[in-house]
C-alpha cells in the first residue's frame, strides 16, 4: 500500500498529476493511497474527487519537512485531519517552528511515519502509539532498521515516489534546478530527490526489505485505520460580531429599511415586497451574517462597486454594497441566492486599486488572523512560464528566450501534429520551423511535461475567507509574501471545501474616477457626490459611449467592444434609435463582448437594427426576447437549460457554474448527455440541439451575469460621464492609475485627438502623476523611468512647503538627490524652466562639480542637445517621444510611399489602398479552424484605425508584428453597420533609410 | 628626439590574403566567417560586400539575407600566418622595433633611422611599395610621432594612401574625430566614460580637447588625464616587440554556448596547459591571472588573481583558474567565450630554495606533477595538441 507519494501539488518536487498518480497505483492493484505532498495539502479536495473516481480510497497526509527534521503524517481521524492543518500552518507561518515540539503537541488523530532517529526517540517516549520507522530504498535503510529494531518501533516500508517512473528522474531534477534557480550540472545532491523515489509496486519494494516482511503487512494495518471517507460539504459561514441567528438577523432587516429610505426615499409596495421575498430567503439559507460582515467591510471606503451576481439583490443595493437598482433594471434575486441553491454564492466588491490594502488591513485587523485568511491563487506553470524557466535552467539569456517566445506563441500552430508524431520529433520540427537551434527543441520538448505543474502559493486578486472559530483547523495557512495570511487552497477548492468566501477587488477606474472627481475639484470648485451621482440620462454621455469613444473608459474601452458600440448605433434605424436605451445595450454589449462570442455579435447587431430572425427554437423565444433571440448573460445558459433541456432550476444553475471551472470536463460530460437526453425528448432536432449547446460552450471560462455588467457598465458611464465634460483630468486620471487596455503613450495620443495639449515634466509644476485642467495635461514625474517614487515626492513636499525651486543648484541643496537620479531628471527636461542660459548639457557639468569633492573652476556651457539625441533620452526616459509622433520620425521615407492618412479610410471602402500606422494595441485569437490570426489597432498623426490579419496574411507577416512599431499597412477599406475597418493584404515594418528603426519597442502592453 | 611611428597594415587582410590566392574573388562580394557554427559573425567582408550593407560583426545569417550572392571563406590560419610572416619580411628590413597590433598590421618605431632610410614618411611608402610589387597587398600607413595618432591615421584612409601627420598637428588632425575613434572605448569597463561624455555632450575630441582637464576631472575622475592627452593627440607609450609582450593570452570560443561547469573548467585547464607551456618554452614564470568571461548576452566579468610564488605550472596555477571560474561565473546564463590571460610574466630563475618546507609528500605530488606536464609539453610538441589531454575521473 502506498503510504508517502507525492504528486504534481508537492510544490516543484512531485512530477505525477493527480489523475496519473491515481491511475498509477490502481493499475497496481491498490485500493487504497495516501497522498503526501511536501508540507502542504495543497490538493487535497481535488485529490479526494480523482481517488474517488479512480475507484480509491483516499488518505490525506503530509511530508512534513524543516530544516532538521521530517515526518510523514498521516490523518487517521478528522480530528487528525484538523491536527494536520494546525501543524502545517505553524510550519509555514512560526518563525521558530519546532517540527519535533509541534507534532508531540499536535499528534491526536495522527499516523507518524518518520527516519529521523532523534524525532523518533521523543515521540516514543511520549506514546509509540501510531508511530512507526519508515524505510525507503535510497535513504539510509540500514541504520533505520537498526534503530527500529533496537528500540523496538514498528517498520513501515515506503517509496516516497516523487515520480511515476525512474525514467521521470530527470523531470524532478528539472523542476528542482527552476525552483533552487540553478543549472542541472549545479543541483547538488541535497537539492534533489534520489532516482528510486519512484512509485514502485509492492514486489519490487519487498526486494529492498527482504528480511522485514512486517514493514509491508504494515502499510496494510495504518490504511485499514485510516479514515477516508472525507466530507467537505457543509457550509461554513462568518459570524457577524458573534450574534445569534435571529439577532443577525433583524439587525440585517433594520438596516435594509434604513438602507431603502435613503436609496428610495419612500418605500413603495413593490419595493417591500423585492425586500421581504430576498431577506426570506436569506434567513432560511443563514446568510444573514455573511450580509452584515460584508456592510461591515464596504463601510470603510466611499467608493466601491459590488460586482458578480450580487448586484441583483435589494438588500444589497439598501445596504450600499451594490449601486445598480435591480428593480429599476429587471435584474432577477434568483440568479444570486434561491431556495435550491446549495452551494454558497459569494459577494465580490471592487475597491478603488490602491485602497484596497488598507481595507484588507483593516479585515485582518478587524476579524483577526485567527478567523480569516486570503485565498490562494495557486501558481503554475503555464506554457510559457514552463518555457521561460526551463531555458534558464538551460542558460539562455532573457532577451533570447523573449523573442523564443514570442515566436512560439504567434507560430508553433503552424506546425502540424502528423499521426505517430512523439513529442519529441514535433518538437524539434516545430524549432527547425522557427529557425530555434540547440537547446530550443529539448527545452520544448521538456516544457510539455513540465505544463502545469504547481509551483507555489499566490494571492487571489481579494478573496477573503472568515470562519467564526479557527480557520487553522479547516485548511493549513501560509503567509503571503505581501505579509498576509493565505490559505493552502485555490477559489474552486475553498468553495468545494464548503468556505465562504468575500471578493475584495482592487480596481483602477474607480482610483480614475476618484483622482478626476478630485482634480474636477480642484480645478472648478464642483463637488460630484459619488454616491448620487446619476450619469446615465446625460446627452453627452449617451452621445460619447453610441460614438464608441470610449477609449479610457471602464470596461468598454477595448478594441473589439469600442466596434461594436460603432456598429450597434451608427446604423441604428432613427425610430428604433430614439427608443433605445444606452444604458440597456451598454450592459448587453459589454457581456457580449467575450472571446467564444464573437461570432454571435454582428448578428445581435442586425437584429438590434430590426432585422426579422427566427428563434433557434420556439422553446426559447420568450426566454431569450430581451437579447434578441442570442445567449448574452451567465443566466441564459441556465435559462436554456430548464427550458429546452428539461433541467431543474438548481441543475441548469450548476451547468452555469461547471461552465467557468478549471476541472471541468468530466462534469460537462454528464450534463452535456443530460441537455441532449432533455431536449431530445422534447422533440428537438439533433442539428439544433448542437448548435444550441455551443452557444452555451460559449459562456466557457470568461462570461458575465446581467447583475455584473449592469454594475460595471454603471462605472462606465461614470468614466464616460467624465471623458465627455472633464477630458483633461480624465486623460490624466487614465494615465496615472496605469494598467488600462492600452500604453500611457495611446492615452496620451488619445488625449491629443480630443484637443489636450501634453505639457513636459517641470520641476517645479509636475507632480508625481499626471495632473490635468482646462485644455492641459501635464507629465507626471511618474513617466520618468528609473526614478524612485520616493524621491519624486519628496521633491514635490519640499516645492510645497519651501516654495519653488530656483536653480539647479537650488534644488540639489534642498533635496540632496543622487547624480544619477538628478541626471534623469536633467534629461527629462524638467530644469528647463529654471536654467537660464544654461543647456542641459551645462547643467549636467554643474551637477557632477556639485558632486565633487575638490573646488572646480570655469565650467564650460556646452551647447544643446541634437534632436536625434534628445529623442533618444526621450525614448529612453518615457517610453515615447515627447515633442512629435513616433511616425514623424519616418517622415522622409513616408514621404516617398504614396499613402492614405487614417481619417479618410471611409472614403475609400470597397478599394485596396495603403496607411501608415503605429501599432497601438494587438490580439491574438485563434479561428474555429485552430488558425491565429491577429487583431490589430494602429494610428497615425490624424486618427486611429483598426485592422484584421486573417490566418493566410498572418502567416505571412507574424514575425514583424508587435506593439509600439511603424508599420506601412496595405489592404481593403471594408465596411460593416458604417464602421470601417481594414482588411490586412500586405504588410511592412517601416524603416529609416532602408534600415530597421533604431530604438526598442516603446512600451510593453499586456494584451 | 621626436620619435616617429608608422603603422602599416593591410586592410580586411584576410580577404586580401585569400584573393591573392583565388583570383576570381577579386569582383564579388566576400566575407570570412567560421564556417563551423550556426551562429557565425563576420569577421572580415570586403568593400563590394559593404557596399551592398554589410559590415563586420553582422550575423552570417542575416548577411546571406541581406546580400545572397555573397561569397563567404572560412579563416584560414595557416595561410594568414604565412601572409603575416611575409610582411614581417618586409617590416623588419627597416624598423629596428616593431609591434603587431592584429594580423596583417604592424607598429613600427622608425625613430632615428632618417639616415637609412629617410623620413618616416618615406619607411611608409617605401614598405607600401615593397608589399605591393612582392606579394600584391593593398596597404595602408599611417605616419604619425606616436602609436595612437600613426594607428588613428592608418584607419582613415583607403588602400594605397598614406596619412602622416606631422608632429605638431596632432591635435589639429584628432580634433574633428568621433570620441568613439578611441582604442578601448568599446570594450564594456567603459561604458560609464561613454556615458558621460554623452551626458556632456562631448562629441569629438576637439571638443574634449578644449574643455580644462579641471573640468573633465570633475566627469571622469582619473581618467581624465588620460582622456585630454589622447584627445590632444598625446600618447607616451613605447612600442613594445613581441618578446617583451608584458601578457599571454588564450581565449576559447564556445559553440555552441554552454553552461555545464565541468565541460567549461575543462576547456580553461586546456587553455592554461598552453600557456604553461609557452611559458616554460619563454623561460618566464607568471604573477598574475586574469579570467574574462562573455555571456551570451555579450556581458563580460574579468577577474584577477596573483600567483606568488611566480609560477610555470599547471599544478600550482590550476587551483587559482579553478577559483577565478568560480569567481566570475556567478549568473545562470550561458558562456560564448573565455579568456585566460597571465600578466606579470619575469623571467624563470633556476635557483629553488635550499631548505624546502613543503611536506614530503606535497614535493614528491609536485614533483611528479612536473615531469608529467614537462613529458606531456614534448608530446604535444611531436604530435600536437590533441594527441594527448587530460580527462577527469568522478
């Protein structure tokens, strides 16, 4: 029996996923294992549902390990079990951990299994109960034997396989060199695991322990006592100020009421009915608490936005957690919370981005790390991660490995996988296709095996988990590297594990608007009360979002859905039009937008127009009206699901929920047998069954419920709102919060087509981010790069308090700056205004003397900066330049190619014609085909355009293609619901002279 | 005495070598590069090949890209060896001290010759000449009153031409030259000088000419001396023949790059083996080593170590590699190149100390050590340098 195997969860140790290590020792005659990861439980819960399937009874234990000390622990009882977290977590989070102390403390309802003789000798004088000698091939066998035999101990054999075979060695010793950030030829042997840790059956391990056939009989014994039938499903909710159920409450209806007097003014009829239906239900299901806790949370900041199915609930709206009206619009309480609901729906709420550590502080404070923790995120390595880390083991440098993979990712789909291909021959075609030479093909061939393998804990963007007792005793805890408290599991374990959780989000629009209200404050003396604040029925804003301008607004700012705003309103019949409400199709337009759904969207388009179309079938007609006939919302799928597949409200909620899972497919399964069994038996056609579940396949792994888009699309008109009558402080908002769908240079690009003029940095008018009024925006000393923040704002309390500075001798006297950061500041220019007749070169002379320690003499004044190297320092220093274009750089060789500027496109559709372009932003999809094609947006001085690379151009042109280059782009002008987009035929990297532009790629945009 | 320095040297010597000995090269475009490696740069390209945008350093794959119907030889060795030696020939005849500064270039110290054979001017030409009508090589010289303006002059002008610059005017002739004209600017310890003088705005030496060596000292510290000097056209530094070469130096280009340690520290005690053994054929010991080590992503670390006693042998200077590797090889990326240099060399003294304190057994390992490095050197002498190595037992 297999009393220590580790599998892909033993942080880069393990090699064997869950569902091979299972299959393993199944097909080894077993019924039973244990599973051991190295100081953790890291897949636990999943491990308990692969056993199961497997047909296996599933142990949960550990490898316990510390610097000095290790033992294998084994729960034998759920008393054990929570004895196993305590100590884990007291592994992960004391300081002074004691392996041998905590364990003794912590041994009730534990299996110990350990080789360390002087760990050994205290338990054993405590109690020998369920204490054994573990003997494995490749550790000291002998000694362990000797000390077993001598102090009377019972042996237990194991293989603490690290690897399904001892052809997978190589593997392990790979994933150690990336974890101890070392070669393979300086692993050095304590690093790394021996080659027969290897799951080998029962015979072959019997041969190691010839003379001892009691440390076999003996695995047999500990499984029998081990408990294994695991059961995570109750719900474990908050406590609110530890009331009781009932006080929580009437304290929750008391503050409801409260709530919608201030929401409504009046409560009406229909408002009390909504009310009383939801906190019926609230009561029954016990979420009374978790409501309370969560009003708590979202007290302490005056910005947030509740996200997620929650924004469909009245109470939540009373009580300020949400700000969209469900009544108002028709958002359903039952997508959130119904009677046969069983698994737990959690509330997230967005908190402007850098408030949220102070909220998070304020929980931990609050609550206590006794009773809550951070969810994990649990790390893998993703198929580039793999990559990357695997070529460094391999010594590749990072700007090889960069363009390896860039490489990778817009080709290897080219290579096709011939029948009886290994994986080693498609690997080495694939880099003979990519031209990538030794070690190329066996670091592709390596990054296959290694594909997602856990490699460590990570934060949840803000999932808190509180529990009304000890959260150490339901899963172990580790600290964060930001100095939280985080739990061992991921989202879908701590849900499966019955743990409620509460998302607290960070999001930049809501610092946007925040910093825009603020700077509108400023600037004019207008105080915007977020709270009241109501931009929805303003003409400008209606106008800006129907215009699809919104590039800068919140979660409608992307290519694809600023085309599909165009589109939807451009050719709107005027009747249909004048009827329309914004805000509704806003909401419809920001969930359509996802990547399985792009090819339902131009239909919802002609549909919108008042085009006739025909239900898929007459089942779905009422369900689907308020879409047009198309599946927009999470809700849909659910919808779809009880009325053409015959599902039960709760089922049809399940499929929604599998639907967005990791580990779906198994589940999927069934219920996709189910949906077809259910509308078979209603008669529905086979073609139409298959074209009605993918659409519902569609809502896979990205999509939105109503209540979510109508709460961010409420953001968005707020953004907008500000776009439309604040530009400048909005353009300056966008830019200093960062993080947006596009560079800071495409902001500010934007923000030149809307009439702003970008002023430089000055030393004594920029503040660290980006301030803007009136018709201005000026640089923030943030776009500096290299110079320290803190430095920035020390130079900006010191302008504050002492008044401006008036040399550059001045300032280094008042802030004490280091030469190489008042370099950076020189060669941004922001002396400029205080320098007199000083050049900038001069000052640099003024600044090494000011360094120096001997006296100096005449210093020369040397003459400006040339403009080439001007550009240069400001390529270097921001990104992008300053006083042009990026394109104005190539003007003499544009000036020879004939060319149209990018605002008369629509002047030529239906014809081939030739633009220059900057390439602002890019996506990569793939077609139903399994081909890559590209999406790209690109601008020149007179507007911004979009274009399409379809998968035979693509081939084609790939390899030049990426963010922040000039490209001369030939194609055909195409035109669709009046918006006109290019179709790429040719296209060419725009060069100086004959010679690729000198300079780096300005920015990286996270596409 | 005003000295008076010629640098002669031929031009892409290489190509030049190798279309004396294929006429049909002589009109196409022509570069040399390793053709052993996929990754090969171009040492050498001829003017046709400039002229259609290639330059030295360039990949030989983007090259071919750029330019198919170039023609490229693989470095010959024997054959540039042999074409050096020819023109050393020739050099010889008329300067009593001369230096090599690369193939096919040579440094020559022609001061107080006049008599003979006129002024240096007339060495230039005439040795010009010599080498043209006796082997066909293009050259060119450079006549200046020391080694940096003679080897500056000789790089500006084409093939046939002759730059001499009369003392006097070398801070005339240095002043519109690129501050990257400079020997050693390029090499990465002097990134930060460069940086500077960009901050500064120096462009040409005129320009750091002109600036109070005051001034500069408050930018580039020490080296400002030197920097102001050079720029004025200024240089003291004698030219030194090849036996008293204050330096040896081996140097290993990996292909392809290689990261495994053991392979790597095998390749430095094959490269220390040589010099070993040119040291013990020069009757010189060795006071000091240095390591320098380029990574892939062309970022170099040299480290020094001093070896005291003064030493010949491998056994004492293998410890002190060993260490240096470690030393310099601290990052996880791959290495293209090393370089073993050992400075400090004196002359071998016979004498050993009379009452030796190393444990008996320590001699003896010694001992045996150099017979066995002495056997190995008239091994390698009879049947070369493969014929016999060291291996590593685990």
């Amino acid at each position: 029996m297999h009393l220590h195997t580790h599998s892909s969860y033993s942080p880069m140790q393990g090699v064997p996923t869950l569902e091979k290590l299972c299959e393993a020792v199944r097909a080894q005659g077993q019924d039973t294992v244990a599973l051991t990861d190295t100081n953790g439980v890291y897949g636990a819960i999943r491990f308990l549902d692969v056993a199961r399937e497997t047909g296996l009874k599933p142990i949960l234990g550990t490898e316990l390990v510390s610097r000095s000390h290790r033992a294998v622990l084994l729960a034998k009882t759920p008393t054990g079990y929570a004895n196993l977290c305590r100590t884990l977590s007291a592994r992960h989070c004391d300081d002074s951990f004691d392996l041998i102390g905590t364990v003794a403390r912590h041994r009730t309802g534990l299996v110990i299994l350990s080789d360390d003789p002087t760990a050994l000798t205290v338990w054993s004088q405590e109690s020998r109960e369920d204490l054994y000698v573990e003997l494995s091939p490749g550790s000291p066998m002998h000694e362990a034997i000797m000390f077993s035999r001598a102090r009377r101990l019972p042996p237990v054999a194991t293989t603490r396989a690290l690897f399904l075979r001892s052809a997978d060695y190589q593997v392990h010793r790979l994933l150690r060199a990336i974890a101890e950030n070392t070669t393979l030829a300086r692993l050095s042997a304590d690093q790394c695991g021996v080659s027969s840790q290897w799951l080998m059956p029962e015979a072959n391990l019997a041969r190691y322990v010839p003379n001892l056939p009691d440390a076999l009989v003996n695995t047999h014994r500990i499984a029998e006592q081990c408990y294994t039938d695991w059961d995570f499903k109750e719900t474990i909710f908050p406590s609110f100020r530890q009331l009781s159920a009932g006080a929580a409450f009437e304290t929750l209806r008391s503050k409801t009421y409260e709530g919608a007097r201030w929401r409504y003014g009046k409560v009406s009829q229909d408002v009390k009915q909504r009310i009383e239906r939801e906190l019926t239900v609230i009561r029954d299901k016990g979420y009374a608490d978790y409501f309370l806790v969560v009003d708590e949370v979202v007290r302490q900041a005056p910005r947030t936005c509740g996200r997620g199915s929650a924004a469909a609930s009245i109470v939540s709206y009373c009580l300020g957690i949400t700000h969209v009206d469900p009544i108002r619009h028709n958002l359903m309480f039952e997508r959130f919370l119904n009677p046969g609901r069983h698994d737990p729906p959690d509330i997230d709420i967005d908190f402007p981005w850098d408030e949220r550590p102070k909220i998070l502080e304020w929980v931990f404070t609050h609550y206590g790390q006794r009773h809550a923790a951070m969810v994990a995120n649990q790390n893998t390595l993703a198929t580039r991660a793999a990559l990357r880390e695997i070529a460094k083991v391999y010594g590749i440098p990072a700007s090889e490995i960069g363009k390896a993979l860039n490489l990778f990712q817009r080709r290897a789909d080219f290579v096709e996988v011939m029948p009886g291909m290994t994986v080693k021959s498609w690997a080495t075609e694939v880099c003979r296709a990519l031209g990538l030479r030794t070690p190329w093909p066996e670091i592709l061939y390596w990054s296959v095996h290694l594909e997602n393998h856990f490699r460590n804990l990570g934060l949840h963007p803000g999932g808190v988990v509180l529990v009304p007792d000890e959260i150490r005793r339901y899963v172990p805890v580790e600290i964060s590297a930001s100095g939280w408290p985080v739990i061992q599991w991921e989202k879908d374990q701590t849900e499966d594990a019955g743990l409620v959780k509460i998302d607290l989000l960070g999001n930049r629009s809501l610092a946007v608007i925040r910093d825009a209200l603020a700077a509108i404050k400023r600037n004019t003396g207008l105080t915007i009360d977020y709270a009241t604040w109501d931009p929805i029925s303003d003409p400008a804003t209606n106008e800006l979002i129907r215009r699809g301008d919104t590039m800068g607004c919140f979660y409608v700012e992307s290519p694809a859905t600023r085309l599909l705003l165009k589109k939807l309103w451009a050719d709107m019949p005027p009747p249909r039009r004048a009827v329309a409400d914004v805000f509704e199709y806003l909401v419809i337009v920001s969930s359509l937008i996802r990547p399985a759904a792009n090819t339902f969207t131009e239909e919802f388009v002609r549909r919108a127009h008042g085009h006739r179309y025909g239900s898929p079938h007459p089942l779905l007609d009422d369900v689907l009206a308020e879409t047009h006939g198309i599946m927009v919302y999470q809700e849909d799928v659910m919808k779809v699901a009880v009325a053409l597949g015959g599902f039960s409200v709760e089922d049809g909620d399940q499929l929604r929920k599998v639907l967005s899972k990791k580990h779906k497919a198994k589940q999927l399964q069934d219920y996709q047998r189910q949906f077809y069994e259910g509308a078979g038996a209603r008669g529905v056609e086979r073609p139409v069954i298959d074209a009605i579940w993918a659409m519902i396949m569609s809502f896979a792994g990205y999509s939105f419920c109503k209540p979510h888009s109508a709460s961010y699309a409420q953001v968005s008109f707020k953004s907008a709102y500000l776009r439309a009558h604040y530009p400048a402080e909005f353009i300056a908002a966008v830019v200093s919060n960062e993080g947006g769908y596009y560079s800071a240079f495409a902001y500010l690009s934007e923000g030149r087509r809307m009439g702003l003029t970008i002023l430089p940095p000055d030393i004594n008018a920029s503040e660290w981010a980006y301030t803007g009024s009136g018709t201005t925006v000026r640089i923030g000393l943030m776009q500096i790069k290299s110079l320290q923040e803190d430095l920035a704002k020390r130079i900006v309390t010191e302008r504050q308090t002492h008044g401006s500075y008036r040399s550059l001798h001045d300032f280094l006297d008042r802030v004490k700056a280091e030469i190489g950061q008042a370099k950076l500041l020189i060669k941004a220019g922001c002396f400029d205004s205080i320098a007199g007749e000083l050049t900038r070169p001069a000052l640099m002379w003024r600044l090494f003397a000011a360094h120096a320690t001997k006296p100096h003499g005449y210093l020369p004044i040397r003459p400006e900066y040339s403009f080439q190297k001007n550009l240069a320092h400001e390529l270097a220093l921001f990104g992008f330049p300053l006083g042009c274009h990026p394109l104005d750089l190539f003007r003499e060789v544009i000036a020879h190619i004939p060319h149209i500027p990018a605002k008369d496109l629509a002047q030529h559709v239906g014809k081939d014609v030739t633009v220059i372009g900057w390439l602002i932003t890019e996506k990569i999809i793939s077609t139903k085909k399994g081909e890559p094609m590209e999406f790209i947006t690109l601008e020149d001085q007179t507007g911004l355009y979009d274009a399409a690379v379809f998968p035979n151009t693509y081939r084609r042109y790939c390899h030049l293609l990426a963010t922040n280059q000039a490209y001369v782009v030939t194609g055909l002008v195409e035109e669709q619901f009046s918006v006109v987009t290019l179709t790429v035929k040719e296209l060419r990297l725009l060069s100086t002279c004959g010679q690729a532009a000198q300079f780096d790629p300005i920015e990286e945009v996270v596409v | 005495m005003d000295r008076q320095i010629v640098c002669f040297a031929i031009p892409s010597f290489e190509v030049a070598v190798a279309r004396l000995n294929d006429p049909t090269l002589r009109t196409r475009p022509l570069a040399i590069a390793p053709l052993n490696t996929s990754r090969a740069l171009l040492r050498e390209v001829s003017p046709e090949a400039e002229d259609e945008g290639l330059s030295v350093g360039m990949s030989l794959e983007h090259a071919r890209r750029v330019c198919p119907s170039l023609h490229v030889l693989s470095p010959n060795p024997y054959r540039v060896h042999t074409a050096d030696q020819s023109l050393l020939s020739v050099v010889t005849c008329y300067a009593p001290v001369w230096e090599p500064a690369q193939s096919g270039s040579f440094t020559m110290d022609v001061t107080g010759t006049g008599r003979l054979f006129g002024s240096a001017c007339d060495v230039a030409a005439k040795v010009q000449r010599e080498v043209l009508e006796r082997y066909q090589l293009d050259g060119v010289a450079g006549v200046g009153s020391n080694k940096l303006v003679a080897q500056i002059a000789a790089t500006l002008i084409e093939p046939s031409e002759l730059y001499d610059v009369r003392p006097g005017s070398e801070q005339v002739f240095m002043s519109p030259l690129s501050v990257r004209t400079l020997p050693g600017l390029h090499r990465p310890c002097m990134r930060k000088v460069l940086e500077r003088l960009d901050d500064l705005n120096l462009c040409t030496l005129g320009e750091v000419a002109e600036s109070p060596l005051a001034a500069l000292e408050l930018a580039f510290g020490n080296y400002a001396g030197q920097l102001s000097r050079w720029a004025q056209g200024i240089d003291h530094l004698p030219v030194l023949p090849p036996a008293i070469q204050p330096r040896l130096e081996e140097a290993v280009l990996l292909e392809p790059d290689e990261i495994d340690d053991p392979l790597l520290k095998g390749r430095l005690l094959d490269m220390l083996q040589r010099l070993c053994r040119t040291l013990r054929s020069q009757r010189r010991v060795c006071g000091n080593l240095s390591l320098t080590i380029r990574y892939s992503d062309q970022l170099e670390v040299a480290k020094r170590e001093c070896v005291r006693p003064e030493t010949c042998w491998e056994c004492d200077l293998s410890p002190v590699v060993v260490s240096l590797f470690q030393r310099c090889v601290r990052r996880r990326i791959r290495l293209r190149a090393m370089t073993l240099t050992m400075t400090g060399l004196t002359a071998h003294v016979e004498q050993v100390p009379l009452f030796d304190e190393r444990p008996v057994d320590e001699q003896r390992r010694q001992d045996r050590a150099k017979k066995l490095a002495v056997a190995l050197d008239t091994l390698h002498a009879r049947f070369g340098d493969h014929a016999i190595r060291y291996g590593r037992s685990h």
